[in-house]
C-alpha cells in the first residue's frame, strides 16, 4: 500500500494528515478524512473480510487503523515458493478467484502430529464477487501426490493432505490444483484451535446440531438436538467430533461448515461494533489465528467482496463416492466422474453448476 508521499491509486488507502488519518483515493470522490458514519461501515467489512474471506469465502473493505494494525498483524507466508509455473492449470475466467484455505486444530485432543493439515476448503469467489463457493476437500482424500521439491517425498498415490508434511504449503498448492485442476490464485491458512478466542469475542455463536450426541472428549459434554448457543470451547469440542456418526469424517466437515458460517452470520451483526472492548479483542483473535500468502491484498479483496453475506456463502464438498480402504488405509474415494466435471464448472465459473454438481447423489 502506498504510504507517505508515495502516489496512491484509486481503491487504496494510504496514511498522511493529522494523527495519521487514513485517506482513501477514489474516482470522482475527494481526498480526505472520512465521516464516523463510513469509517463505522469499513469496520463492519473488515470484520466480514476477515472472518469470510479468509476463514471461508467474501467479505468487504475496511479501512483506517484498524484495517493497518490488523494486516500488519497477519503472518504472510510464502505459499508458492518451488511451485514450477510450467504444467499449473490456467485461470479459464479473468477476474475469478480461487483461494486455498488450509485448516489445522493444534489442540486438538486427538492430535498426535501437527505435520499435516485437518482442513482443506478451495473458496471460489466468481468473476462477479456476488457470491461465494466454499469446496471441502476431506483429508483422507485418495489422490496422486506430486513429488517435493527435495525429491524426497511424493510422486505416488496418498491421502491429499500428506502433501502438507512432505513438501509444505507449496506442495499442497500442487496436489489441490493436480487433483481439481484449478488454479490456486491464493491461500490462507487458518489455527482452528483459535477460533475458541474468535468465537468468545463474538459472545458465542448459535449451531444446530442434527441430534443429540455426547462428546468423547473430556468434559464430554452433551449436545443437544437443534439451535443452541455455544462458547469458544463448546464450539470447538461441537467441530471435533466425528466418531458418533455413521459417516465419521463427513459430519466433522459439516460441523465445521457451521461453525463457520455461525461466526460469519454473528461477526456481520451490528451488535460487534458497539462495544469498542469486544471489537479489539474479535480482531486480535482473528489476526492471531490467520496467515496468508505474499500477494493477497487483503484490501483490493474486501472491496471486491463487498456485496457477500453469509446468505450467498455456499458450502459444498468435493464429490465422493465415500469411504474405502487402500492396502492399510482408510482413505475417502473421489467419484472421478463427477470431480471432473464438477470442477470443470469451478474453473468456467459455472456457479449454478456448481451448486448443482455437488448435490447430484
């Protein structure tokens, strides 16, 4: 962003004036500082910036010293470091954008290695920015892994998040975009065991849980059937939780999907902004919790995103024909077909499509 005297571009911010007031450089409107009413608005899309676009798909732009001191706050990672340009697939729609979102719960009770990726979600945000798609990829995924840039690892057939332990983030951009053959614009990755702080700072979040079920973890709480509002923690043991379900690994990729979309729905409500204590502490939580890849602007995003809400969020999951076993493995089997075609509308940007392709049984 430009700073100081540099030459600011319209949409970008920039800090000069008294007590360093953000100034914003728009086509046709003045240069200055903004009235309390639209710095109130770019509160409200910075939060929905951060929570949706980088926790799973839109949100709007933000400005002032809370848009700075957030995004200085974010770790930035470099995501595409040894990724040969060669071979990668081609964006098919300009404007389109695909982000890689990479969830791991380091608390997680039943984590014995903090080597590989709990969560793989490819938020599609079309050309129009009208909307969003976000695309579970479950981790057991049985898909051909590319080899590391070491040559050490890979270049056979393995569950899609082993990518994350031999070869890191860039190998997982390989083996996402190998598997779907779209093109990863960006990516964010998100500490799910941070969310309890997140979720604390919002005063809870209300879930609907399909039954009633009692966790295997410690407290083993019990949770009811239907719309309860649930703390940090509770949220956290709700998203955990897969062993009581007859399709395991499935039910933790739509707890999860609630979970998120509960935060967005409660973090897009009004009532975050009034209480200046809770709003620091919601943004500290966010930016302690989220890193992202060098080139994504996370202003030029949320100006893009600004019309999303958490009513034209999708959540669907990549095409399976369920579980399986390989040699010793559970793994989760790719309905090959359908993959194919259905990320063949992600790349055209085919967004009824794509809503469509992933609720073909």
């Amino acid at each position: 962003m430009p700073r100081h005297n540099e030459t600011a571009q319209p949409g970008e911010y920039y800090s000069t004036g008294t007590a360093g007031q953000p100034r914003r450089v728009d086509d046709g409107e003045p240069v200055g500082p903004q009235p309390p009413q639209r710095r109130r608005w770019r509160r409200i899309l910075l939060i929905s910036l951060l929570v949706v676009t980088l926790v799973g798909g839109g949100g709007v732009i933000a400005g002032g010293l809370y848009l700075r001191s957030v995004e200085g706050d974010i770790e930035r990672v470099d995501a595409f470091q040894g990724v040969p340009e060669e071979g990668r697939p081609q964006a098919m729609v300009e404007g389109a954008m695909n982000i890689m979102i990479l969830g791991s719960d380091s608390r997680d009770p039943e984590k014995t290695s903090g080597s590989r990726t709990d969560t793989i979600i490819l938020a599609h945000l079309p050309k129009d920015r009208s909307s969003a798609q976000l695309i579970s990829i479950p981790r057991d995924t049985w898909v051909s892994v590319p080899r590391s840039a070491d040559g050490n690892n890979g270049g056979r057939d393995a569950k899609i998040n082993a990518a994350y332990a031999w070869g890191g983030v860039p190998l997982m951009v390989q083996a996402v975009e190998s598997f779907t053959k779209v093109r990863v614009d960006h990516v964010a990755l998100i500490d799910f065991a941070g969310f309890k702080e997140i979720i604390d700072a919002l005063g809870g979040i209300d879930v609907n849980s399909e039954k009633q079920f009692t966790s295997i973890h410690a407290p083993f709480r019990t949770f009811n059937k239907g719309m309860q509002r649930m703390d940090g923690e509770a949220a956290l043991d709700y998203s955990r939780q897969r062993k009581q379900f007859a399709d395991g690994d499935f039910a933790r990729i739509r707890h999860q999907q609630q979970v998120i979309k509960a935060i967005i729905d409660k973090a897009s409500s009004g009532g975050l902004l009034t209480n200046p204590a809770k709003l620091n502490s919601f943004l500290k939580a966010t930016s302690n919790s989220v890193s992202v890849d060098k080139e994504l602007s996370l202003l030029e995003t949320a100006n893009q995103m600004r019309g999303v809400r958490g009513s034209n969020l999708t959540f669907v999951t990549s095409p399976t024909k369920g579980t399986g076993r390989i040699g010793s493995e559970s793994v989760v089997l790719a309905d090959t077909n359908r993959v194919k075609s259905f990320y063949d509308a992600v790349r055209q940007d085919a967004v009824p499509d794509i809503i469509a392709g992933a609720k073909k049984p």
